[in-house]
C-alpha cells in the first residue's frame, strides 16, 4: 500500500482526514499488532522524545530528504486537534505540538529504517543468544611489489613508504593515496605492482597514481601499477569495487575481474561486483560510457550474464553510502552482504532462500540491531553461536 504515513498521521491527528483516508490508516491497522503499537506510541511524551533522539543517532538517508518538506511546511503551521470524529481512536483533544508533529514524522521514517517490509506469511525473530558484533570498519592491507604486507588499521596517519616513483600517503579517512611523478612511459621502466585488500567487515578507499578514486567493499581487493606506464591503464579486482576514473582518452582505464570480466573506460563512474560466491559478475554505470565484450552501457545500466540490462544504481552502489537496501532483494543475497560486513558465517534452510525483503537500513548498526530489523516472520528466528549465525524455520 502506498501512502506517507507521515503525513496521513498528522492529518488524522489534526481532525483533516477524509473518510478514504480514514479507511486506508483503518486498514493500515488491522495489518499487525506491530502498527496498532506504533500508532498507540505517539500518545506517550517520553516515547516521542526518544524517537527523536533515536533518529538524530542513527544514519540518515534518503528518508530524511523526503520528509524535510513536511517538516518546513510544519513551521509555517499551528496543528490543533478537533474532536474525534471517527472510529480510530484520537489524541482527545489536547494540542498537538510542533515538536510532536516532528516525532511523527520521524517516528514514521525510523519505523520503515528499522522494520523493512518482509515479502511473505511471517517475520523473522531473533533468540536472546544473540551478542553485541560492531559493523565492518576501515580496515585493509597493502601488499608492495617486493611481497611485504602492511596492515594499515595499525598505522598512524602520514607516508607510508615509496615505491618507484610513487609515494604511499595514508590519509586520515581510511584511504590511501599515491603521489606519483607525471609518468612518461618507457620501455627500461620495470612496473612495480601493488595490492589493496579489505577483510571481512573491512571497507577501505585508494586514490591512484592517475588520480582515479577507488572503493572497495569487504573482502575485495585491487591490484595496480604504481605508476602508469603503459599505453593502457589496467588494474584487476576481486569482490567489490566502485571506481570514479580520471579521464585520459589517450590511455584507456581497464578493469579487469577474476572471472576474466574486461570492462573498457574513458572516464566514468561505475560499480563492479565479482564476488566469486554471487552468480555471476555485475557492472553497474552511474556516469559516463563503458564497455564490456562488445557491450556499451550508458547510465542506470548494469551488465550481467552476457546482457545489458536497467539497474538500480542507488541500490548497488548502497554499500558506498553506508547502506544495506534490501529492496527486492532476497534472502540468501542479503545474508551474503551480512556476512561480509560483520564476519559472521550464515545457515538457513532451503526453505527460506525464497524470503524477499525490503527496506534500508545503516551498516553503522550493530547486526542485534540490524536482525531486529529485519524481525517479521513469526516461525522463522535467527540464533547466533560464536561467528555463526542460524536461521532457523
């Protein structure tokens, strides 16, 4: 059902709703115990008050964008309540205040960041084995040309060492950039490669010699030149990883995966998945023009499979931007990202593979936090035993 419960509740609050929209919040509440508690929720001050902190802490995507036109609207308006005039029960009629407008709102924007719609008969439940297991960080290691490997989440901000021509930066944002001499290509000149890789619940960033901007997600990893001397610059991935090119029409930038995927840039931004446990490889492009095996991709598209097809490029590059969008997506995909991103190791049943969810939620969460919002199947729960995370039917 598509409406702005926002919106619809302060409406209804204020006395303006139509008998239509009357029925639609009716229908709304009748849908679950878990809505009749969140509608009861906002006649209490202090839940109000903790919705509002609850907000301000956790990330805030697009849901904040999409209601900051209501809430400057609210400034510009006194919401009084009339006496009830409908079935569902109303606040009476003490005043509802700016501030408890605002709750409704929010409360409303972390009732869908928290409980992401489920696609299916019941809701999953977590079991109270569960222990606190913190979201990945900035962590990496960078392999130089000679085979030693440095952990860089244990050394201090500043150079690192030269290669080359090149000097290794770590910077203080968990990224790692190289200064490198304008590079003149030359046929006496050995190209010294090296090697970035996260861990699992590992994300890190690496500015190239050429200045092309790279993000990797957990357990990627990019291998690269130290400086670009060739006619082409070529690096080659594994996992995931999202790459803003710096333009160069004289020397080509190619991407190249593990399963042998050879993706041919100018400049553009795009995303690159090749997980070796996901189906196959996928290219997504937000910007500029790409091309794969013969394929030329423009923006909002993705290649997989051998096809060009439309993506959702907001969804793949989520990661990115500090978010799980499970929109569409389904079970055994979102445990994988889970996995990932809190070292953990999964087991469902077979039975649950075809569990679709929906919704987003911040990879800044703690996964008790994340499993509680991903709660809504009743004979379905999660039950965590060291690293190892059940779900059990």
């Amino acid at each position: 059902m598509n409406f702005n419960l926002g919106e619809l509740l302060i409406k209804h609050f204020n006395g303006q709703t139509s008998e239509a929209e009357e029925r639609i919040l009716a229908e709304w509440l009748s849908r679950s115990e878990e809505n009749r508690k969140f509608y009861d929720s906002f006649s209490d001050k202090e839940n109000i008050r903790q919705r509002l902190a609850l907000f301000n802490s956790i990330q805030q995507s697009a849901g904040w964008q999409k209601i900051e036109g209501s809430i400057e609207s609210l400034k510009r308006e006194e919401l009084t309540v009339t006496p009830a005039s409908s079935p569902i029960r109303r606040f009476g009629s003490r005043l509802i205040r700016y501030a408890a407008a605002i709750a409704i709102l929010l409360g409303c924007a972390v009732y869908f960041y928290w409980n992401p719609v489920v696609k299916g008969k019941d809701a999953l439940k977590t079991t109270s084995s569960e222990t606190e297991l913190l979201p990945g960080g900035d962590r990496a290691t960078l392999t130089l040309a000679n085979g030693t490997t440095i952990d860089l989440d244990s050394l201090a901000n500043g150079q690192l060492v030269t290669e080359g021509s090149a000097k290794i930066i770590k910077l203080s944002n968990g990224q790692l950039s190289y200064l490198a001499k304008p590079d003149v290509p030359s046929s006496s000149s050995a190209v010294a490669y090296n090697t970035l890789k996260t861990p699992k619940g590992g994300q890190y960033q690496i500015i190239l010699p050429d200045g092309t901007r790279v993000w990797l997600n957990a357990t990627s990893s990019v291998t690269y030149p130290t400086a670009f001397l060739e006619k082409e610059r070529v690096v080659e991935i594994a996992g995931e990883v999202y790459f803003e090119v710096m333009k160069n029409p004289k020397r080509p930038f190619k991407v190249k995966t593990d399963r042998g995927t050879v993706i041919e840039v100018l400049g553009t931004y795009f995303n690159v998945n090749a997980y070796a446990d996901e189906k196959s490889d996928k290219t997504s492009l937000l910007e500029g023009a790409i091309k794969i095996e013969g394929k030329l991709l423009a923006p909002g598209q993705a290649y997989t499979n051998g096809k060009v097809i439309a993506t959702d490029t907001d969804q793949d590059i989520a990661w990115k931007n500090g978010v799980f969008n499970f929109h569409n997506v389904k079970l055994p995909e979102a445990m994988r990202q889970i996995a990932r991103w809190y070292d953990v190791d999964i087991r469902y049943d077979e039975k649950a593979a075809e569990i679709e969810f929906g919704g987003k939620m911040g990879r800044n969460l703690t996964l008790e936090q994340v499993l509680k919002g991903l709660e809504g199947i009743d004979d379905m729960r999660f039950k965590l035993e060291g690293r190892t995370l059940f779900v059990i039917l």
